[in-house]
C-alpha cells in the first residue's frame, strides 16, 4: 500500500511525510526478527568472531538495503529533489530505531556488555540490526 496523500501545486501526488506511527511501527518491527535473533548464541560467538571490517560490511549492506527499499517502495515513482529529506530521515531513523531496540534487548540478556567489551557489544548490534531493520522496513510499509 502505498503512502501518497498530498498533492504538490500541480496536482501530482507527493510521499506522505516520515511520521509518528510509522517511528512505533519501525519501532516494533525491528522487536519482531531481533528477539529471535538475538537470543541466539550462534549470533554472540560471531559478534566475538568477525573482524571490524565485516561488521562495517554488513552495516553499509543494511544502509544500502534500506535505502534501496525505501526508494522503490515510496519514491522512485514520483522522486523530486525536496524528497531527499524524507528518503534521509526514513533511511536514518530505520536503521537507528532498529539499532536502539537489538541494544537495548542485548542489554537487557546481558549479551552486549557496553561498560567492559564496548567493541563486542557493538559488533554484535550491528548483526541483529541487519535482518530486524528488513522487518522494520516490511513493517512500516503494510498498514
């Protein structure tokens, strides 16, 4: 279902702008794929595991996912310039959002230890986030 409400001054309809719905349905989809996920050991021994340069891996594969979907679900049939503001900010708070909630859930199973092994713990919120973001961004688009 497409989110097109406006009309710009020449009747063509615009993207409905980021709003506060669609922060809690990002918000609990990314809960959905990370609980799963995240309590998995596998998950934790590879956070320990994988070199730096794999986790920025998969953080730029989950940025270029996102962005990709955002853009042909919401604008590349009607993208305008003055656009990019809501492609950023959908694209930011996605990937945010969902990187808050696998913290925090990581936090609260004592599996990402922020005080002692800051690059563990980092490293193994960079993991989750990668396929709970994909269930944020599925989330967000059914309404």
């Amino acid at each position: 279902m497409k989110k097109m409400e406006k009309k710009d001054s020449i009747g063509k309809e615009i993207l409905r702008e980021f709003e506060k719905k669609d922060v809690i349905e990002v918000l609990v989809g990314a809960s959905i794929l990370a609980i799963p996920v995240g309590f998995t050991e596998e998950t934790w021994r590879l956070g320990e595991s994988l070199p730096i340069s794999n986790i920025l891996g998969i953080l730029i594969l989950s940025l270029a996912f996102i962005s990709a979907f955002v853009y042909y679900q919401y604008h590349h049939k009607h993208y305008h310039p003055h656009h990019a503001k809501e492609f950023s900010k959908r694209v930011a708070f996605t990937y945010l959002g969902s990187f808050l909630v696998v913290a925090l859930m990581l936090t609260l199973i004592q599996q990402a230890p922020w005080s002692t092994e800051t690059v563990i713990a980092l490293k193994r919120t960079v993991l989750v986030t990668f396929p709970a973001s994909m269930i944020a961004l599925v989330a967000d688009m059914f309404k």
